[in-house]
C-alpha cells in the first residue's frame, strides 16, 4: 500500500507534519476539524505531499522528520518540493 508524508501550514506560519496511506481523504478530516492534533491550528493549508511506495516508509520519514523539530529544514524541503532523508 503506497504512503505520502505531507505538511500542512496554519495562518501563524506553524507547521504539522503527517503520512497517510489516502492523502485526499486525510485532508478532508484535517479541514473538518475531526482530526485531534490539528482541530487547535485553525485552518490549515497542504504545502508540500511526497508518495512513497509503502505507508511504512512514509511513517518513518515522518517520525524523522518530527524528530528533528526545525522550522528552517521544514521550509526547505517545502521550497525544494521533494525530501532528501537518510533512515
């Protein structure tokens, strides 16, 4: 089953980072508020999505990428429109 990591932006610049294994269908649960870590950012807007071959994969390159915590790596990777990451 195929994954997708994707980052989401609010109106205060912050950032949430997430893998799914149905993009679309994830998405609508974010903007109708029934997903608990995102219902307090407010609305949020999909700035970046990468697909992988598994949603395991996709599910370590989040954990990765959330344990690095850094705004600027975040923003590159935005800007770059792909993530180059080691595991």
């Amino acid at each position: 089953m195929k994954g997708f990591v994707y980052i989401l932006k609010n109106e205060l610049g912050r950032y949430y980072v997430g893998s799914t294994s149905n993009l679309e269908r994830r998405l609508h649960q974010h903007k109708s508020g029934t997903t608990h870590s995102t219902k307090r950012m407010g609305s949020m807007e999909l700035v970046f999505s990468q697909e992988y071959e598994t949603i395991k994969l996709a599910r370590q390159i989040e954990f990765k990428l959330k344990r690095l915590k850094r705004k600027d790596f975040i923003e590159k990777i935005i800007k770059e429109g792909y993530i180059k990451i080691k595991l």
